[in-house]
C-alpha cells in the first residue's frame, strides 16, 4: 500500500470539506484523517491561498457592486460592515 503525500491528502480533504474551506479546516481534517498536519505554505503550494480560493467564488461585477455598496451605505467603514454581518448571523442561529 503507498501512503498517500501531504498534497494529496491536502486535495483530498478540499474535495471533502468544499472548495472554500479554510487552512485550519484542511489541517484538522488532514490530522483526524491522516495522521499528518500540512503547514500553510504547503497547503498553498498544493491548492492555493485562501485568499485567491475565496476569490474565485465571486465575479467582478460582485466585487465592484460589494465595493459601491460599502463606500454608499457604510462610508467605506469595513468594520461596521463586519459587525452587521456578524450580527445577521447571530439572528439566523436564534
């Protein structure tokens, strides 16, 4: 039996937890899974940042209108725009 590499195990578990998972998550899975936990610079060698994972899920037109919307209704304030979504999420759990 070959065991499997870091990277595979790495793609593996971004096929299991979805393509927007974090490190953290890909580190945990990767420990209970494989008995290995992948550094970060090897999970980005493998599959890319998180950032440009993230990035991939949006189109331009959503980062633009996310742009104009922020600089309209919170004067470019990212922390009060944090908050509201933070607060959104609290109020779907309840």
């Amino acid at each position: 039996m070959i065991d499997k590499t870091i990277s595979d195990c790495i793609r593996e578990a971004q096929k299991e937890l979805g393509f927007d998972c974090t490190n953290k998550q890909i580190q945990r899975y990767c420990q209970e899974n494989f008995g290995k936990k992948p550094i970060s610079q090897t999970i980005n060698s493998a599959i890319g940042t998180e950032y440009s994972r993230q990035a991939n899920k949006l189109t331009a037109n959503q980062l633009a209108d996310t742009k104009r919307f922020i600089k309209k209704h919170f004067n470019n304030d990212e922390k009060a725009l944090f908050s509201c979504i933070n607060l959104i999420k609290g109020l779907k759990k309840a």
